[in-house]
C-alpha cells in the first residue's frame, strides 16, 4: 500500500478515535455552594453568566446562580461532591441548550396569579375519615418492591422496567375507576419514562392538583446495567408514600372536584431532566396546576422535626396552607423550616416555570439519610419500618382532598370582607373583632406583609397565644386561619408581633 495513503489512513482513523473519545459538552445552572465544588473538580470552569435571582412570591434564596458548560462525566463528580460535602442531593439542573439554560436564570412569572386557589381547610369530615385507612406496611411493600431492582438508573434497562413497572402498579391499583388513566411520559434523550395517573375532576377538571416523586436512583460511584443502587429512601420511599395516599382514594370512591395528577418523574438524579420536561410542557400548554407537591425521601428520621418544610424556591402561601394541614390532621407531627438550595428536587422544575410548589422533606437538610447515592439505601437501612412515610402519605392525601375538593363558587350569599393593616414591633399585640358570622358560614383571615406576625383566632371571646381555635405561626408574615361556624357566633382576632412587621390583613365572612 502506498505510504503517504497509509499514513493519512491512519491520520484518519486517529482523529476519528479521537473525535469519538472527545467529552459531551452539556449545560447546566446551579447555585453558588455547588458551583464552588464543580470548581474544585475543574478550576478552569467558568461562567456564561451568573445572576442573583430576586425574590418573589418566597421563591428564592439568596444565592446566585450560575449558567456553566462542562463535560457531561463531571456531572457525576460534581452530583458527590455535593451529596459528600454539601450533605444534600442535586444541586443543578441540566438544560438541552445555552438558550434554554439563559432562559432559565430568568426570575420565574406566577401564572394566573389571580386564579390562587382557596387554602381554607374545609373537607374535614371526609379527610378525617379517610386518614386511618392508611397503613404502614403498603408503603414498606412498595419500598421493598422499587428497591429490588438492582438500580432504577434513567439510561439502564432496569431504569426503564422500573418504569414499566410503577405504570403496571398504579393501573392494578385503580382498576375499576374510569375516571383515573395511567400514562407513561417519553422523552426523547433517555429511554426511562415518567409515569403520570391522571384522577379527572368532576366539575372543575381544568384546574390541577400535581403530587410527585422521581422513580430513577443513582449511585455515585457511577451506575452500569448491573450497578446496585436501592434508592429505598431516595426516592421509592416518596413513590410509595403517594401510592397509599392513591389506594386509600380509590378504596373510598372519592372523586375530587379538581384534576389530580401523579407523577413518578424520570431522570431526577441527573438535573432534574424529567420533571423539567413535563413542567415546561404545561406552562406551554397554559395547564392551569393550582398547586404542586413534591415527596423526595419520606421514610429517614434524621432530626428531631418530623417533617421539614422548605422554604426556598417554593411558595410561602401554599407552605402555610400545608403545615395548616399538618396542624389540622397530624397534631402530633413537629414541623421544622429549613432550605435545600438550587435544584435539590423536582419542585424546582415546577416553580421555575410559575407554579406554587411545596417540598416537604423527611428531615432537615444536614440531617438527610447518609446511605443515599450508594449500594446501602436499603429498606433495613431506614430501620425496616415505614412509619416515618405513612406521615407523608397522610400530609399528601390531606393535600389531594383539601386542593381537589374545590371548584368553581356555586350560587349562595355573598361573604362580607373587610380590609385592615398596619405594623407591630417585637411582641406588640393588635385585636380585632368582634366578626358576627353567621350560622353555618365560615370566616376566613388571610395575613401578608414584612417581618414576623402571628395570627390567631377564637369563638366566643378574644384568643391569647395559648388560648385559640386557630392559630397560625409560620416564620413570617404570611399566614392564614379559617374557622366553620355552625351557629350564630362573634369571632375574635389577634395579631401578635415575633418579630417587627408591617401587615395587610384580609377578614372574609359571612355575616349574620
């Protein structure tokens, strides 16, 4: 053979292997504590552009955050480092473009903003009738069944029978019900699909309630075919605490007034790449989701709250909604507030598209199940039990009938409202009242502002801090109480100052 066509053969065949070896060049976004680790792992990372999201509707945390190009393996250092160092999970999100991930340092628009559902608690007879249906040992079968697949991993085969799996599951489950569908979600660059069941709403089916958790795991070490990654904890224990919640509905008949949506998301442990997708398939198909929640490790008790609601890139008014759930429901849980930072689950697909989302967490941030992302995220590793998630799956059923119950206002009496506002210094009190409802109406208190007001409310007579029919305390200004009246009654308010504040107050009532 001739040398010189040899030699430019060989030239060929070179630059080819070597175009083949040459790394995926992806996009990411993440927060400044991770982008501080992936600096680490490649100190000449810089990047495309960085900005301080401001806060709205309680959105945002203080951070900035950043839009960096890197090599496609890093991502499974930098997702280590910061379950290693950080002590938490994600930490990015992945984006298919640069323009896509410009886009997404955009300080995200509420939708329909005006349309903010009603988050007074008014469905207690058929909540509280339902909640000790619930059982334990379904969520630890379920747990126990995800977990036996060697991994769940999004690009595997096992990913992808998981799947299959999850949708064989909830259709067994809610057979016999034409009103709930089951589907899986595709998506065009990885073979494991989401799973979504569909429960359709009766009279307001254009409104919808979403609930979710990933079905993927991952190990970071780095997940083949055969890899052993459990995910017991992260995440088949959010999927089995929304599956119980799903089995108590459909054993009751109950058919909710608004759309419920389940969803088991594809692709979580790799920038949230699933419920990226569908999110921003709703916002572009202007799906009207009054409320989201996501369920991302129900099942480690590492701190001494019992469930811990995250008060970064989530709404502040649905926050409050659900630990008056909580209040309501579960009295004896102990609610703590902490924050997750950028990415750490699929809530911030939805809040980065407009949506009011929530993200209750098995415990606080720095106290999360350290056998996550490895070989011993087990079910004995969380103590053989399932206690701790039946907690959540009671939280998430309250969520479905107190957001799906409602719909469109019915003919009747029109409630009196009536403004106020003001400010309070640290432990000033101010009263209103009496509010004279009448017999069979309810009154309902909607607080906002700056700074920290408490709110409380009592029949009869004027509520102190310890004295009260309803109270809400949450860290802030942003608080709600509701009471129903069965008869003629006065109704007594009291704002108490934890901290400064400068406060709107909405009374809405029906008078007598």
């Amino acid at each position: 053979m001739n040398r010189k066509l040899l030699a430019l053969m060989l030239c060929g065949l070179f630059a080819a292997s070597t175009a083949e070896a040459a790394p995926k060049k992806v996009w990411i976004t993440l927060g400044d504590a991770a982008f501080l680790q992936l600096q680490k792992l490649a100190p000449a990372t810089i990047a495309k552009e960085s900005k301080a999201l401001l806060a709205n509707e309680g959105l945002i945390a203080a951070e900035r955050v950043h839009l960096v190009e890197v090599d496609e393996q890093q991502l499974l250092g930098l997702s280590a480092a910061v379950h290693h160092e950080l002590h938490r999970c994600g930490g990015f999100m992945f984006h298919s473009s640069e323009a896509a991930g410009r886009q997404a340092l955009q300080a995200p628009v509420t939708l329909l903003a005006t349309l903010r559902p009603s988050y007074v608690l008014d469905n207690q007879s058929v909540v509280n009738a339902l909640l000790p249906q619930m059982q334990d040992s379904n969520i630890a079968q379920t747990i126990v069944d995800m977990s036996a697949f060697a991994n769940r991993y999004y690009t595997t085969n096992n990913g992808v029978n998981a799947s299959n799996w999850l949708k064989t599951r909830w259709q067994q489950m809610s057979a016999g019900r034409s009103d709930i569908s089951v589907e899986q979600f595709s998506h065009a660059g990885w073979p494991q699909k989401s799973v979504i069941l569909t429960i359709k709403g009766t009279d307001n089916a254009s409104e919808v309630v979403v609930l979710g958790g990933h079905l993927d795991s991952i190990n970071g070490q780095g997940t083949t075919e055969n890899t052993r990654a459990p995910g017991a904890d992260d995440d088949a224990s959010g999927i089995a605490s929304l599956s119980e919640a799903l089995r108590v509905i459909v054993a009751s008949g109950y058919k909710p007034r608004r759309t419920i949506k389940i969803m088991g998301y594809a692709a979580e442990e790799v920038g949230l790449r699933g419920s990226q997708e569908i999110a921003k398939s709703f916002k572009a198909a202007n799906v009207n989701v009054v409320g989201v929640m996501q369920l991302d490790m129900t099942n480690y008790k590492g701190s001494d709250k019992d469930i811990y609601l995250y008060t970064d890139y989530t709404d502040n008014a649905q926050n409050q909604f659900v630990a008056n759930l909580l209040t309501t429901y579960l009295p004896s849980v102990q609610i703590g507030y902490d924050k997750c930072g950028y990415a750490c689950s699929d809530h911030a697909s939805w809040s980065g598209q407009g949506y009011f989302a929530s993200m209750p967490f098995e415990s606080s941030f720095t106290q999360d199940n350290p056998y996550i992302h490895t070989a011993n995220d087990t079910y004995a590793n969380s103590g053989n039990q399932a206690q701790h998630a039946l907690k959540f799956s009671k939280m998430a059923l309250a969520f479905m009938v107190e957001l799906g119950s409602d719909g469109p206002a019915g003919p009747g009496p029109v409630d009196k409202v009536e403004n106020f506002s003001g400010k309070l210094a640290l432990g000033q009190q101010q009263s209103y009242g009496p509010f004279k409802v009448a017999a069979g109406g309810r009154v309902s208190v909607v607080l906002a502002g700056t700074g920290d007001a408490d709110l409380y409310l009592r029949k009869g007579s004027a509520p102190s801090t310890t004295v009260f029919d309803c109270k809400s305390d949450g860290p802030n200004s942003t608080e709600n109480c509701a009471l129903n009246i069965s008869a003629n009654a006065d109704v007594y308010l009291l704002l108490n100052g934890y901290a400064a504040a400068n406060y709107t107050l909405k009374v809405t009532y029906r008078a007598q």
